[in-house]
C-alpha cells in the first residue's frame, strides 16, 4: 500500500483552447476529509473528473494509489456524480445487487439499513422515485462501500440546508475511516466543521492547500472567511464600483 | 467483469424485447389460424372463401406484419439507445468508473446487440414458419428427413452444412460492422460539444460515403479473386473463398471501427 493515496504532477486540462486546470501539482494521503473549494467555473469538477478516470488530463500525471488511472483505481474509489446516473428501469436493489457485482468493496447488508434510516424503499422502481429520493439512493450505493478514496461532487449543492447535514452526517457515519474523502463544494460553511483539510481551486490552480487548524490559526479567521475574502476580492478588483 | 457487463446489458435486452418475441409468435399462431379459416369447403368439396374470414385473416395479418416491422425497428433504436445512452450519456458516468476497461464495454453492448439482432430475425424465421399451413403429419416428415439426411451423411452433406453455418457467420459479422459503424459514427459525435446528436449522423454519412469510395476501388480486385477462384476450381471451394473473403473484409473494417471507438472512449472521453 502506497502511503500517498492522491498524487498530482502538472496536470493540465484544455477543453479545445479554454484551459480548465493550468498545473495542477496535489498530493492527498489518508484517512482525511478534505474539501475541493471554489466558485463555480474554477476546475472542481474536472480534477474530480480526472482522478476517477471520465477526463483525460491533456498535460501531466496522475496516480492513485500508486497506480496510473485504470481498472484497479477504479475500484478503489467512490465516485459521486453531480447528476443521476443510473437507468430509470431498474430497482434501487437491482443497483445494489450490479455495484455488489462489480465492487468487492460493496457491502449490500449496510445498504439496505442506510435505506431504512433514510426512508427509502430499496425495492420501488427508480422511476418512481421523487428527485431528492434518487440522490439519497445513489449517495447509498457511494457510501456503503469501503473505498479507498470517496469523491463527492457537489453533494449539497441542490438540497436544503437541513438536508445538507443530514447529508453530511450520511457521509461521517458510513465512510471507511482508512480511506480519504474529497468533498467539492463552494458552500464552505456548511462543510468547515468536518474537514481536516482544505483545497483552494481558483481560476484551474491550487492556491491553498493546507490543514484546517493551520489555516484557523495563521489566518486568525474560519476557512469560510478566508475562502471570501479571497474570491470577493477579485470581483472587485477591477474597480467597476 | 466481461461477464458481468454482459450479465446487465443482456438483462436490460430481455427487459426490452420481453413482450415482443413471444407476441410476434403468438400473432403468427393467430394468422395460421385465421389463414385456415378463410378457405371454407362447401358442400360439393369445392374450395371457396368467406368475407367474413377474409376480413378478419387480412387484419390479424396487418397486426403481424406491424408487429414484426415494431419488432426491427426496436433491435435498431435499442442499439443505438444502449450505446448512446449508456456509455456516451449519463450512464457512462457509472459505466465508465466502473473497474473495466473501455474495450470490454464496447464488446459487451456490441455482442448483446448482435445476440438480439439474430434472435429477432429467428423469431422472424419461426413466425412464417408458424404462419405456413401445416399439420402435424407435415411436422413429422420433416422430423424423418432431418433423420434422413443423419443417418445417410457424407461428404456433400458436411460442405452444405458448411456452407450454412459460413453464410450465419456472415450474417453476424455484418450485424457486427453495421451495429460499430453506428457507434464509431456517434464516438465522433461525442467529441463535439455542441449538436452532438446531428454531429453523429453527419459522421455515420461520411464513414458510409468512404466505404462505399473504398468498395468501388477494391471491388475490381475482388471480381478478378473470385472469378480466378471459379475458373481454377470446382465443387464447393469457390462459394466457401467467396465467403471467407467477404467476412474477412467485413471483419477487417468492424476492427478499425472497434479500435476507433475503443480510442475515443479510452483518450477523449468526455461526458456532458
């Protein structure tokens, strides 16, 4: 086991000419949570995107475990979507039963009881189900494995703020604890008080990379604070005002 | 895990085509019936038929007829959905971080495809063959001549079974070319950001312009192969060259259209 989980080395993203990440240089190790900050539009999701393998980075390399992106990264890691992906036809077990299938990881008996305490009925039809059910279904299949490395795009991006933690209370009380967490999200208070550590994404480059506590104390303020001032003063830097 | 894809597009197959197998047989049962019955016998032994009949075989054959055409269209718009939908469109987002490789993807859809081509042309076959007039004596004599042609087999008997089973491997491996030229032609789609739908149908007609350039070149060179063949050779071996030729060059281009998707979903993935 490769005591880094995560490592960037100049990752470049262009999407035709528009550069998405410009240099990305990241090393990430256990048993974190950490959050991916940025406003929208800053390269969240495409580094997410990168590290489980839906993106190609256009320059530099990336290793999970070790390991170049493939079959076995894959396999470690929990990757949530910010949108539905499964097909309507199906049953929330039917999805249970393929993830069982194709991750070792995958333990269906804590799914069905994630079910229960979140009031969903693993055996109606997705299609059936209310929009808000579905993302409670597919954060089910992202938690109740015992990944490596969970990647959560936006997890509390569309719901209301009590559903927000109950999200993230979800999230705390399944993870496997030897395992890291990166949270994307650009609402930074809500999320401040579980994460380790903290990720500043602006404009495709990492600004701030560093542990909660350090950041508190050097800064003398919370990472929400920080996270604010740093992209408020952007808008106004150029003086339109 | 190749297994496994399969298990789930095959699953999702027989979801789709649950219904319509079994009713294009059943319809086919109906129309025999209804064909019978339109012929009436009358009292002097003379053949004649009855409107009311008439009119009732002339519309359970209508619904037949639709349903087998529903039955094609179907096969069609399922591959193109299932490839479409679940590697390009938002399932790709679980199909593509699941722990396989882009090639065995492909495979799966492309032979849960073929598998449902082939069996919707053999419940075509068996439906005429249900549709026909027969009786139970007709069923077995046909059963003795299948007994028949066992029990006198020779060399003749082993190079039209031969024949048979070239001719279903050539029906196969064009399904194959036709089902990767689709979806070479909707990975190039993808690659756009915009119009990513009309973008694939502008790239599957200029692929089909190409090959059809590219028949017209070497079908010169075919015609002299095969016609040398002929004019060395007698017996059987000139029809089994023909054919192996033909599915050698259908399966040459299915392999440039497998490695181009293969290419596109491993390198240049990118989902909406």
């Amino acid at each position: 086991m490769n005591e880094l989980l995560v490592t960037c080395t100049g990752v470049v993203k262009r999407y035709g000419n528009k550069p998405a990440l410009s240099g990305v240089n990241l090393e990430l190790g256990r048993g974190r949570i950490v959050g991916l900050l940025g406003p929208n539009g800053s390269g969240k999701t495409t580094l997410i995107k990168i590290l489980c393998g839906l993106l190609q980075p256009t320059e530099g390399a990336v290793l999970i475990d070790g390991q170049t992106v493939g079959p076995y990264t894959k396999s470690v890691i929990s990757y949530l979507p910010d949108r539905m992906y499964f097909a309507d036809w199906m049953k929330a077990t039917d999805l249970f039963d393929l993830f069982a299938d194709f991750y070792k990881d995958f333990d269906k008996a804590r799914a069905m009881s994630m079910c229960a305490s979140l009031g969903v009925t693993p055996s109606d039809k997705l299609k059936t189900m209310s929009k808000g059910t579905k993302e409670k279904v597919q954060l089910v299949l992202v938690m109740a494995r015992k990944a490596q490395l969970y990647l959560l795009d936006e997890p509390i991006a569309g719901v209301d703020p009590a559903a927000r933690d109950f999200i993230l209370g979800t999230i705390l009380t399944n993870y496997n604890e030897a395992g890291t967490v990166l949270i994307s999200t650009h609402l930074i208070s809500d999320v401040e008080r579980v994460l380790d550590e903290a990720i500043f994404l602006k404009d495709g480059q990492i600004t701030l990379h560093d542990t909660v506590d350090n950041i508190r104390e050097r800064e003398g303020k919370s990472v929400d604070g920080l996270f604010r001032e740093i992209f408020r003063a952007r808008n106004y830097e150029g003086g339109a005002f | 895990m190749f297994g496994k894809l399969l298990k789930y597009d095959f699953r999702s197959m027989f979801k789709q085509f649950a219904f319509i197998w079994p009713a294009a047989l059943v319809l086919a049962l109906v129309n025999h019936f209804t064909m019978s019955a339109m012929t009436t016998v009358n009292g002097d032994g003379i053949l004649g038929t009855s409107t009311a009949g008439t009119t009732t075989a002339g519309i359970a054959m209508l619904v037949y007829v639709a349903i087998l055409l529903a039955m094609f269209i179907t096969a069609v718009v399922f591959t193109i959905q299932r490839f479409y939908k679940g590697v390009l469109g938002d399932e790709g987002y679980l199909m593509h971080t699941l722990p396989v490789r882009p090639w065995q993807l492909i495979g799966s859809k492309l032979l849960c495809a073929v598998v449902t081509t082939f069996l919707s042309v053999v419940v075509a076959v068996l439906s005429i063959l249900v549709i026909m007039p027969w009786s139970w004596r007709d069923i077995n004599a046909v059963f003795r001549a299948f007994g028949y042609l066992f029990s006198h087999w020779n060399m003749e008997t082993t190079q039209a079974m031969w024949g048979l089973l070239e001719l279903l491997l050539l029906m196969l491996v064009s399904f194959a070319t036709g089902f990767l030229q689709l979806y070479v032609s909707m990975s190039i789609g993808h690659l756009f950001s915009k119009n990513r739908v009309a973008l694939s149908v502008v790239a599957f007609i200029v692929i089909n312009a190409l090959m059809v350039a590219l028949m017209n070149a070497v079908l010169p060179w075919m015609e002299h192969v095969i016609v040398s063949v002929f004019a060395e050779t007698s017996g059987m071996w000139p029809y089994h060259r023909a054919v192996w030729t033909i599915i050698g060059v259908d399966f040459i281009i299915a392999a440039v259209y497998f490695a181009g998707t293969e290419y596109i979903l491993r390198r240049k993935l990118n989902l909406e």
